[in-house]
C-alpha cells in the first residue's frame, strides 16, 4: 500500500513533480504512515489509497494500514528522475539502464544508496516533507558517515545509526506522532530543521480538491478549442540584429525531452513583419540617448508616477508629444494598449449618459476600454461617414458622446477620412478620440501622423499614440486639453496604479520623436518600399489587398494554410512573415502581413518574391486571375502620393520610385 501512496503524493505534491527526486525514494523505504498527515499532499494521498484498499479488499476492514516490512524488498517507477538515469555509479541495489528509471532496494540500503546518488541537495524538496525525510536519513543511514545537506539546514546534517528505516507506528493523532518521530530522530537538536508550525499549509493542487470544479480539464479544452480552429498562437524565436537590421536569428530550441533551452546552430532570418516600421530602436542616436541615461539613472523607474517614479525625462516626454500633436498636454503610458484601455474606460464610465461610437475595425485596446467603462456602444461601418451620422442622428444631442477610430488600420492598411469623420461628429455634439498608432512617426511631416499630413490635426480632441513602432522604443501616449489629460491622470487605474516606463527608455522615445520631427529620410524609404513591393507581388499575381498605407497584406483566406505558408518560408528560405489568423481578423480573411521598411532594399524585395512563390507553388495555392490583376493594377495607379514633406533626394526612395514607375 505504502509504495501506491507514495506514487500518489509524487504526482500530486508540485515540489516532487517539479524535480524533486529525493523524497519519494526516501519515503518508500523509511517513512511511515504516521509521518504522513504532516503534508497535506500525503495525507490525502493516504487517505485515498486506504479507501481503495478498504473497498478491494475481502476480509474485514480495519481503521491502520500497515507499512512494508523494512527487510521486503521493493521497486518503484517514475518517469523523471534524471540523476538516477545519468548515474554511473549508483550501487547494485539500482537499475538505471532504461526509462522511466527504476529502482529496485531492500531495506535500509535502499535509502542509503538513493541519498548518496541524489545527496539530498534539491532546494524543490517540499518544506514539509523535507525535515521528515532528513529524519528517515538519520534513522535508516548505514555507518559510512553520509552527510546530507538540505536547503533549510544551517550546517551539514551528519546521518547517524543504524538502525531500522522503518519508525514505529501508532494509532495515536499525527501531531504527537510527529512530535515523538522528531525527539526520536534527534531533530529538535538542530532548531534550524524543526518545522514552522505557524506557517500555512500548502495547498492541494486545484485537481485535487475535493468537489471542486474540473480546472485544469475546462482550461484543456479551451486550448484544444482554439488548435482545431487553428487560432492558436504559436510565438517565434526571433532574435533581431541591431547591426544588421532587418536581418535576425533563431538559435533556441526546446527539448521536449529535458524541457529545457539549449543552444544549437544559429540560423540567419530576414523579418519581413516587424512593427518596428522605420528601423528606430536601432538608430545610433537613440543607442546613445539610452546607454547614457541607463548609465546614469539604472535600468528601473521605481515604481508608479505618483511614488518614486517619476522623473525629468517623462515630463520631457510628454511636453514632447504634446507639442508633436499641437496640443496641451499629454500623458504617457506603459503601453498604448494600456492607454486606450484607460483612456476610454475611464471617459465613458464617468461622463454621465456617455454614449460610444465605434468604428466596426477598431483595436482590442480601444474595444476593452469602452467594454470597460460600461457605457452604452454603437458600432459603424467601416470608415463610414455616413453610416457614423445616421447614428449619431439616433441619440440624445445633449448627451455626451465620443467617435472613436483608428487613422491607419494594421492589418487591412485602410486609412480613415479623419477630416470628414471629425466633422461629423462635431456636428452633432461629439468629441473625437483618434488613435494614430501605425502613423506616428510615418505621416505629416513632423511625424504627428496621418492627422498631420491630411491637415485636420485641430479636429482631433483625443489623440493616442505608441513609442513602440515607428519610433522603435516601447509605451504609449495622449494628446489632448490640460483638463481632459489631467482628468485622465487623476482618476484612470491603468496610469495611476501601473509602474511607469524606466528613464531610460522615456530617454529613447524621446531621442526617436525628436530625430523623425526633423528627418524626412526614414518615412520617404519606407514609403518607396512598400510601394516597390505592393507592385512586385501584384506583378507575380499574388492577391494583395491594396492599401494606400505601408501595410501590405496577402490575402490566403484559410488559417490552416496561412500558418503553412508562414512555417515553410522560415523552414526553407529563412524568412519570417507571421500569419495573422482569427481572432485578429475574420475567419476566411486569412494573411501574411508585410511590412517593407526603409532598409529593405529593392534586390531583398526581388529575392522575398520569388521565394513567396516557391512555397506558393508547393502548397498548390491559387494565384489571381488575368482580370483581378488589372484590377490590382488599377488600384495601385489610383493611389495617389501624399506629400510626405519636402522634395525627397535620398538615394533608395529614387532607386525605388524608378522602379516603380518603370514597371507601370
């Protein structure tokens, strides 16, 4: 019975699952029922395997079990104990030649052995059954002095006697049987191994709980759920190159058999998917703004702005992105998500009646702010003007109301009619919240972003932005009026109660926002590749979802063969281009998402199509037709080119153009 409690509690304690080899072996062989009740753990494991002897058995039922004769010998299986399968001079009493590893022991030696192989040094040991286990070594140990050291222990524990492995048992409650199993070993002797009897029990594993509900089965099925629909997200191991951007590495795999990291050969990646647009976090000045300030001011904020961690750089920061947005204030965030969230949680749960209109495409941020805030939504069509007005028209006039949108939409490319949706609002009494996410940086000619390039910047109320794309760094931010910057300060949890963003990459941020308000070069490559590879893969009769943004979608419509597409062009030609599948887009909408940036150069272009096409071919997918590509022809020619800035004469923006132009 005793070995069938054991194999119980080694899967039920998460110190022994978790690497924790000592203890089973040692309580096999030298513990004794009575010893059990002290970890929670085992005393169920007990009380499991007495119930099942009980209704087995056909004699009589009694109340004690009994404990295997210390003489009997034993064999106990488990599949992960590595020290006893890489042990070469475990003694005849062990068999390590196979897996899961099996021991066999006869009596004390069997203990004895176990220890001298395992030395008793695993710090996972639980703390429970860590001092009863040292006790069995002091009973059961031969006389070779074996010293056994043990996490809480302040010395060594020098194992004495040799007597039985075995403590007698006894019918009397587990705590004065603890009590005398202690005295009897000698462990009160030693004040750092007795036990914290204030401390809180462990407890049972939520599986193991008693009319408790299937956790772990119901957290089973929602995985399972989302790999049958192929909606399951599996993260790349993408180590980017600072020097040779936008080149890259994968060189981690995991075993599955030791379920740990190792090395193997580093495999060059060219990442054809970043949202690092322009290529900043790699920019020497923003390097050095970095290093400077981590030098100077360490690698930690220290904590929320409102206790220790706010300093001259987020200030500086937001007076900057203040003045980018021609506004106010601005405020900045751990994330733009995080600011989103806050933003609009915080604005519609407080100003009374608030009525929300959202745009039918927006962000998950902005859509758990205004689920957050509890405040009544309604959802327009896609950057319809029309479709916002004739809700707007549905609702009280003298309640307060916000339009929500995006400029530019990440995974389609779309780019709102900020000037038309503003207005509209405005007609009927609403205030507008604009994120500028995948435009900051990339539009206008300071960098404010698309609001700034069209000239509506003044009929944006809200503004929110990242630090985290084109500008390279990581956080988010808003523009607005003093008043509604610092309503936002003073009452949104997501600002007040998160740990602001560490000096030194305020410092960064700040270096990339200064650097894009005065270089026009970063924006005019990016926008001459993009453009270069929109006509490129149009040309090779890829279906292309054409935007009048950086963005540049393949459409594939099956999420099955989307992650296909995106495994085979890094398993054969080392490209990374992630699948976006649902629930970032709509099931059947499928696609590679592109992102040329200024330092993918027109032959990388050339060399991406044609491997694209490879993988193509060999899943056997269908290119567009004759009259969808004159179709896609068509809509390239009617984009038409904004001014970015002033004339551009850097030297792969006009490389770029000419091929553009000597293609059409």
């Amino acid at each position: 019975m005793l070995e069938a409690v054991v194999s119980t509690f080694s899967r039920a304690c998460p110190f022994l699952r978790h690497g924790g080899h000592t203890a089973p072996s040692v309580l096999l062989r030298s513990m004794t029922a009575s010893a059990m009740p002290q970890c929670p753990y085992m005393a169920q494991a007990m009380q499991q395997q007495q119930q099942r002897s009980l209704s087995n058995s056909s004699s009589t039922s009694t109340s004690s079990s009994s404990v295997a004769s210390p003489s009997a010998a034993v064999t106990v299986s488990y599949s992960s104990c590595p020290s006893a399968l890489s042990s070469s001079s475990s003694s005849s009493s062990s068999s390590s030649s196979s897996s899961p590893c099996t021991l066999v022991g006869d009596g004390d030696d069997f203990l004895v052995n176990h220890l001298a192989m395992h030395k008793l040094d695993n710090p996972a040991l639980c703390p429970v059954m860590g001092d009863v286990c040292i006790r069995a070594a002091r009973a059961s140990s031969s006389s070779s002095g074996l010293t056994l050291k043990h996490p809480r222990a302040a010395s060594p524990i020098i194992a004495r006697g040799s007597g039985s492995g075995a403590l007698a048992a006894s019918s009397s409650s587990s705590s004065s049987i603890a009590s005398a199993s202690a005295s009897a070993a000698g462990l009160h002797d030693d004040p750092a191994l007795v036990p914290d009897q204030a401390s809180t029990p462990i407890p049972l594993p939520i599986d193991q709980r008693a009319n408790a509900f299937n956790y772990s089965a119901w957290f089973h099925d929602q995985i399972r759920a989302k790999k049958e629909n192929h909606s399951y997200r599996v993260f790349n191991n993408i180590n980017r190159l600072a020097k040779h951007f936008p080149q890259a590495e994968t060189h981690l795999v995991k075993n599955k058999a030791s379920e740990e990291l190792e090395p193997e050969q580093k495999k060059d990646v060219t990442v054809w998917c970043s949202n690092d647009y322009l290529g900043m976090s790699r920019h020497p000045t923003v390097l050095k703004a970095m290093h400077d300030t981590l030098e100077t001011h360490g690698a930690g904020s220290g904590g929320t702005r409102n206790i220790a961690g706010n300093g001259s750089f987020h200030e500086r920061l937001e007076r900057e992105v203040a003045d980018l947005h021609r506004k106010d204030a601005g405020l900045v965030f751990s994330s733009c998500f995080v600011a989103n969230d806050a933003t609009l949680s915080i604005l519609g749960s407080m100003m009374p009646g608030c009525v929300i209109f959202s745009d039918e495409l927006n962000h998950a941020s902005m859509i758990q702010g205004m689920r957050n805030s509890r405040a009544k939504k309604l959802v327009f069509k896609h950057n319809s003007v029309a479709h916002l007005e004739q809700l707007l028209q549905s609702v009280d006039p003298n309640v307060p109301k916000i339009v929500a949108f995006e400029s530019v939409y990440s995974m389609s490319g779309s780019i709102a009619p900020i000037g038309e949706l503003c207005d509209v609002a405005h007609r009927y009494g609403a205030i507008t919240f604009v994120d500028e996410v995948h435009a900051v940086g990339m539009y206008g000619k300071r960098g404010a972003g698309v609001g700034e390039r069209d000239g509506v910047m003044d009929k944006m109320d809200i503004v929110t932005g990242t630090f985290a794309k084109g500008f390279g760094i990581v956080g988010g931010y808003i523009a607005s009026t003093a008043h509604l910057v610092d309503m936002v300060r003073s009452y949104a949890p997501g600002f007040i109660f998160t740990t602001s963003i560490p000096p030194l990459i305020a410092a960064g941020a700040l270096a990339s926002v200064r650097h894009l308000k005065n270089s026009q070069v970063e924006r005019a490559g990016q926008q001459a590749a993009a453009a270069l590879m929109k006509r490129k893969l149009t040309d090779a009769r890829f279906p292309v979802l054409i935007s009048p943004s950086h963005i540049v979608p393949v459409m594939v419509r099956d999420a099955r063969l989307c992650r296909l597409v995106s495994d085979m062009l890094m398993s054969r030609h080392s490209v990374y281009v992630q699948s976006i599948n649902h629930p970032t887009v709509p099931v059947g909408t499928e696609r590679l998402r592109i992102t040329p940036t200024p330092h993918h150069t027109a032959a990388m272009i050339d060399v991406f199509v044609a491997q694209l096409t490879d993988v193509w071919n060999i899943l056997g997918l269908p290119f567009i037709t004759a009259e969808e590509h004159a179709a896609q022809l068509e809509q390239i020619r009617q984009l038409q080119p904004r001014s970015l800035a002033a004339p551009f004469v850097e030297p792969l923006v006009q490389k770029a153009s000419q091929l553009v132009s000597a293609t059409a």
